[in-house]
C-alpha cells in the first residue's frame, strides 16, 4: 500500500518539491544521488539520498498542525542512521541557494550513528 501511495506522490509533486526536485536530481548536488517520495519504514519521505543516510523534507503549512508527529518521524529515522533536514516551502521559493548549501554542508558531516550514547 505504502510503495503506490509513494508512486502516487512522486507523480504529483508539490510545486516546492518540483521546483528542489530540479536541484537534487541527475547527481547535480555534489554527485550523490537522491529519490524522491521514498518509503523508509512506514514513513514516506520527499528526498533521501542512501549514500550519505541524508533526508530532505519540504513542509508545507499542515506541517505547522502536525508538529509531534514530525517530531516523532524524525526520532525514527534518526534512530535508523538518516539525518533529517527539512525546509519550508517559502524557504525552497525564497533562499534556495541557502537550502542547496545548507544540504551540501551536511555531506562534508558523517551521518548521525543509528544508536547515539545517552
């Protein structure tokens, strides 16, 4: 269920996920590659690159009312070895070149350790 709802995703991006989706593409970001409306666990995520463990998320205004449970997603995936980066749709329209740096900083930083020492 969860593979054809993400293939329904990545045939009806959202214009900010279209418009990042130019950058992220064809290895254009430092060569690493990304997919996009990926199914990781139970959880579909906008971008992931395998690679570098790295998560990209493009929030629009219900992300505002669903705060614990993105809170919750991201311990998750933490805590299977991706870090998560996630941006505002004005912020992908607004500062993109900001976004595409702050995403390419994070290859230059190991992925975080899937069981961190408490």
């Amino acid at each position: 269920m969860a593979k054809e709802y993400a293939r329904y995703l990545r045939n009806n991006l959202t214009d900010a996920e279209q418009f990042i989706w130019q950058y992220l593409r064809k290895r254009q970001l430092s060569g690493y590659k990304f997919r996009r409306q990926q199914t990781i666990g139970k959880y579909i995520v906008d971008f992931v690159c395998f690679e570098r463990k790295l998560i990209i998320e493009i929030d629009g205004g219900q992300h505002a009312e669903q705060v614990e449970y993105d809170i919750q997603r991201t311990k998750w995936l933490n805590t299977q070895g991706f870090k998560v980066l996630r941006f505002w749709n004005n912020e992908v329209f607004q500062e993109i070149d900001a976004v595409i740096e702050r995403i390419a900083k994070n290859f230059n930083e190991p992925p975080p350790h899937p069981n961190p020492p408490l």
